[in-house]
C-alpha cells in the first residue's frame, strides 16, 4: 500500500507540475513565441552555416548571409500578403453587393427546384465578411509575431555564434556520458526538425503553385495570395487547407457565381487529396515518428497554448518533447504512445538487442 500511496502522489504531483509548466507558458506566450520562433530558425540554419564554414567562410559571414536571406524571402511574403490584404479590405463593399446579388441568384434557383431555401436563413448562419476575417485574422497575427523581427533574428545570429561552443559547455557541465546523451538527444532533434520542414516546404510549395495556377486560370482575384495563404496555412497540420479553401471559394462564388465556387473547390480537393492523401502521411507520420492522432492533438493543445504560431510549430515541438522523454526510462513509455507504428521499430529492435549486450 505504501508503494502504490507514494506511485499515486508522484503521478499527482507530475501532472500538478505540468498543469503550471503549461499555464506558464500560456501566460508568457508573448515573449516565448519570438524565442522559440528564434531556435526553430537556428535549427534549420544549422546545416546550411556549416556547410558555409566547411568551405573556408567565416562563421559570422555565413551568419549574417544566412540573415540576408531571411529577411529577403520575409520581405517578399510579407509584401504579397500585406498589399493583398489591404486590396481586399478596401474591396469590401464591392465583393459584399457581389455576394448579395449571386445569393439572390442561388435563392432564385433553388426556389425553381422547391427547396425551402431562404436569403434571411443564408445570411443568419453564412456572413462573407466573417470567413474574410478568419484568414485576415490569421494571417496578421503571424505578422504581429513577425514584426518582433529584430528580436527574433539577434537571438537567432546569437544562438548561431553560441553553437560551435555548446558541446564543450555539455561536456564539461554534465560529463563525457551524460553530455554524449545529450548530443544525441540534440541530434536527433535537430535532424527530426530539418526532415519535417524540409519535406513540408516541399508539400506546402506544391499545394500553394497548384492553388494559385487553378485560381489564375479560372480568373479568380487575388490568385496569388490565395496561393501564399495555402503555402503557408498548410504548416498548420490537418485543418491548416481546409481554411485556406473557404476565403478563395467564397470569393470565386462572389466573384463568378455558384458553379465557379464548386469548380474552385474542386481544385482544392484535388491539390490536397494529391499532395496531403499522397505524400503528407510520410511526413506527418513515418517522416517525423509521429501518430495522425498525436499531430492533431498537439495542433490543438499548442494553438490553445501559443496561439495561431503555436499551430505552425505544433509537430516540431511535439517531436523535441517525444525525444527527450525518450531518454529517461521512467517516461519513455509516454513518447512510444505518442510515435506511431513504424517509428516503433528502431525501438523494438534496440530493446531486443539490449539483453545480448
């Protein structure tokens, strides 16, 4: 009784820990958002950087390269998305007379067919102003995040500068045994985060050009921005393409009529069903060890936590919390629920060897 007493109060006393772990985080969102918005880019600028400095350029060059081009691809996303954004604004009224005209035409139709369709039961549970709002919403409050760019980037070249030096620091803090774990445990997170990103991007390119080609030839306004927002949203894990669909079908049905909102949202069907059904699963799944129902509960948890960046890097963390607690015995077990099947394998095969040595 007495073992299983002092298993129940340490089991209480981890989850009390962790409730105020998490609501720490939640309270200092504002400062932590831009500080791991400053690792996750360190991470992926580590590998680009040595391979700068294996060719003979000096690490503070290929720091401040590395920067150059940041802010080159920030200034061109933001200058779309910015621009783009403030047109639709002021096109406002224009697209909301647009909407009132082809839903009179809709009601017209359906009425020919005897549906009980009416304009006050439409515009009661359907306001375009509101799925507007919903990407305009999301997409500045990325922004918002991002114009703490000089914050985000001194601590990004700092971390960069710090990185050479951070093993020796583990070794002669925790010891040769200790720090060569934490090595590894740094490894494979960096390597985890390089592979999910460097795949996404490529998924996430490919659903924005098949977007934006769709939409140009159908001759829906702002195709190219429609085009960012699916890039971009479609980081965010399972739900991220569904929002990027209902502005640009909305505005296809303003702009063109009914049978061109269905012919728009077809395109979105067949850009993800191709990219998300086909290749998403490697990444989401066996790209990142990671199960399809532990990336939607961290898209979830993290979202509520840091908000709308935290849904961006909702996989990246989830993956850094399941490798470090896969290094401790005591809670390994929770980072093989959160893996999925395949990434069970290498366990099973280290644990079976492990008797042998």
């Amino acid at each position: 009784m007495g073992e299983d007493a002092a298993r129940v109060n340490r089991i209480l006393l981890n989850l009390a820990a962790f409730v105020v772990i998490v609501a720490g985080m939640r309270a200092a969102s504002p400062l932590l958002v831009p500080f791991l918005l400053a690792m996750f880019l360190a991470i992926l600028c580590a590998t680009p950087l040595r391979w700068l400095t294996s060719h003979q350029v000096p690490r503070v060059i290929g720091v401040v390269l590395l920067v150059i081009v940041i802010l080159a691809l920030g200034t061109v996303v933001g200058g779309i998305l910015g621009t783009a954004i403030v047109d639709l604004t002021r096109q406002g009224p224009r697209y909301e007379a647009g909407f009132q005209e082809q839903l009179s035409v809709l009601v017209a139709f359906a009425e020919r067919l005897g549906l009980p369709i009416s304009r006050q039961t439409i515009t009661e549970y359907f306001d375009p102003s509101r799925l507007f709002d919903l990407t305009r919403t999301l997409v500045t409050s990325i922004g918002q995040v991002l114009t703490n760019g000089a914050l985000i980037l001194l601590t990004m070249v700092f971390a960069l500068l710090e990185m050479s030096g951070f093993p020796l620091k583990v070794r002669a803090a925790f010891g040769d045994r200790d720090a060569d774990d934490a090595q590894a445990s740094m490894h494979d997170i960096g390597l985890s985060i390089r592979r999910y990103v460097a795949l996404k991007t490529v998924i996430s390119l490919g659903t924005g050009i098949g977007i934006y080609v769709w939409l140009q030839v159908m001759g829906v306004d702002y195709a190219i921005l429609w085009g960012v927002v699916a890039f971009l949203l479609n980081f965010v894990p399972n739900i991220g393409s569904f929002i990027a669909a209902i502005p640009a079908v909305l505005l296809a049905f303003i702009q063109l009529g009914p049978a061109s909102s269905v012919v728009a949202a077809l395109g979105f069907l067949v850009v993800n069903v191709v990219f998300a059904n086909l290749l998403e699963p490697r990444v989401m799944g066996y790209g990142v060890g990671l199960s399809t129902l532990v990336v939607f509960m961290s898209l979830v948890f993290w979202g509520w936590v840091l908000g709308p960046v935290g849904m961006l890097l909702s996989v990246p963390l989830t993956v850094i919390f399941r490798i470090v607690l896969a290094t401790n015995d005591s809670t390994r077990w929770i980072a093989v629920m959160l893996g999925s099947e395949r990434s069970l394998e290498p366990m099973v095969t280290v644990s079976t060897a492990e008797p042998a040595t």
